[in-house]
C-alpha cells in the first residue's frame, strides 16, 4: 500500500526494477568497447542497437528535450550532458556514459564511469572517491531519512579527498516519468530536506570535480564541463526505498570502479 504521493506500488517498482536492470546490461555490453581509437558516436551507435534489438526497449534519450542521441558520453572535463561526436578515444582518457531506457512504460536511468587504457592517479582516485561517494549517498536510504542525509554523505566523502560537488545537477525521481519529484541534491544537511518513505524511486548521481566546482555549458546547449578545466566523474544508480533500507534497481553484474576489475 502507498504511504507517500510519491511512493510506488510493489508491482510499478517490479516493473522498475526490470528496465533498471536493462539500463545496467546496456553498460556491461559496453565496457569492451570502450578503448583508444573508437569514436563516441561508434560508442552510442553500439548501445543504441543493443537496446533496440537485443532489449526490446526504447531509448529513452532520443526526441527528449529535443536531444538526438542514446547516450550521453562526457570524457575527462565534461561533467554531464556530453554529446557523442566523431572524437576518438584516446589512452588515459576517463568517460561516464549515461543510458536510458524505456520498457513497457517503465525508464531505466543509469551511468558509469570507464577508462581508456592506464589513467592517470589522480583520475583513478576522482573515479574511485565518487563511487564511493554515490555508495555513501545510497547507504542513507531508508525510511525516515532525508534527502538531506544523502547529499551531506556524499559532499563528506568528496571533500575529505580535496573534491568538489557540483551544485547544478541532480538526481531525480524516475518512474514511468524520466524526471520527476524529489529532486536529489550532492548535497546537503543531516537532517534538511524531504523525509524519505517505503516505495520511492530516485536516482543518485554525484558530479565531483577535481578541481573547483562551478561548471560552464558550452553552446550546444547540453555539454556542461568544468570552468577550471579541471577532470570530472559520475556514477549513477536507481534506488528504491523498502521498508528498511534500499534497493539498487541498476545492479552492475560485476565489481566497479571498473579499473579495478
């Protein structure tokens, strides 16, 4: 039963879950190609066609807002919104690739971070420190927490490292609409903002900044990248609210930062 105007049943959550997890196999399938040489635009070419063909799903990305493509792909100082072009890859470069889908009515949003060849250390820490970050986010969920508590958990993780949060993004409530209530700030307060109830949706999706955090978008309209110049990372996952914690309804099937594995 529904506790919250912006609670899910278990069955829209079940459904949820299912175009969550194709959002996730779009990621997996794309990892091996992801390597020096290869253009964005091959990159999204690629998933498009997984999700249409092999999926059985719409890609949520294309016609929204006017926007052309399945991704988006933002390497080194994009911080989101990057469009794929015919830019190569090239060794030590780091990318997020950002997919949604749509199955049976249902969005699947989900973003990882990848690298092309041996990044540099500072890379690899920003990779692994917003991971962590997103996963410290994810661990406040629960009934009775605040959004708040979720924000704070991921600024403290990014500037325990010397990163900053971009102010600008956010995550989003999603369902069988891709944007939606509560919008889900980096950060935050304990204890300020929406209390969380059993049966939301929403997405967690830190932007951190190895350098400063403002950002600047570029003239296309949808390319937001750092002002410094500065390397940016972002994870995304889907999280549902149960009755004593979360769910991640974008499960990766193997282990990230994915320079680990």
């Amino acid at each position: 039963m529904k506790t919250h105007p912006l609670a899910k049943t278990r069955e829209e959550i079940r459904k949820a879950r299912i175009a969550g997890q194709m959002a996730a196999q779009v990621l997996h399938m794309i990892g091996p190609y992801v390597k020096a040489g290869v253009t964005t635009l091959e990159l999204d070419r690629i998933c498009h066609d997984y999700i249409v063909n092999e999926l059985k799903a719409t890609p949520a990305n294309i016609g929204y807002m006017g926007y052309q493509h399945t991704t988006c792909i933002s390497v080194n100082h994009v911080v989101c919104h990057g469009i794929p072009s015919d830019r190569k890859l090239k060794n030590g470069d780091i990318l997020n690739i950002d997919v949604a889908l749509i199955k049976d009515g249902w969005y699947g949003d989900t973003s990882r971070m990848y690298t092309v060849g041996e990044a540099g250390i500072l890379a690899r820490r920003l990779i692994d420190t917003t991971y962590e970050a997103m996963m410290a986010g994810i661990w406040q969920v629960r009934p009775g927490s605040t959004l708040g508590d979720i924000g704070h958990a991921i600024q403290t993780v990014a500037h325990r490292e010397g990163f900053s949060v971009v102010e600008e993004y956010c995550g989003h409530g999603i369902g069988m609409t891709y944007h939606d209530e509560p919008q889900v700030l980096h950060f935050g307060k304990k204890g300020a903002g929406m209390v969380l109830a059993e049966g939301m949706i929403f997405t967690i999706e830190p932007m951190i900044n190895a350098g400063k955090k403002q950002v600047r978008l570029m003239k296309d309209g949808w390319t937001a990248v750092t002002k410094d110049h500065s390397l940016s990372a972002q994870w995304e996952h889907m999280v549902a609210v149960t009755a004593d914690g979360y769910e991640i309804l974008t499960p990766w099937p193997q282990t990230v930062p994915p320079h680990m594995t």
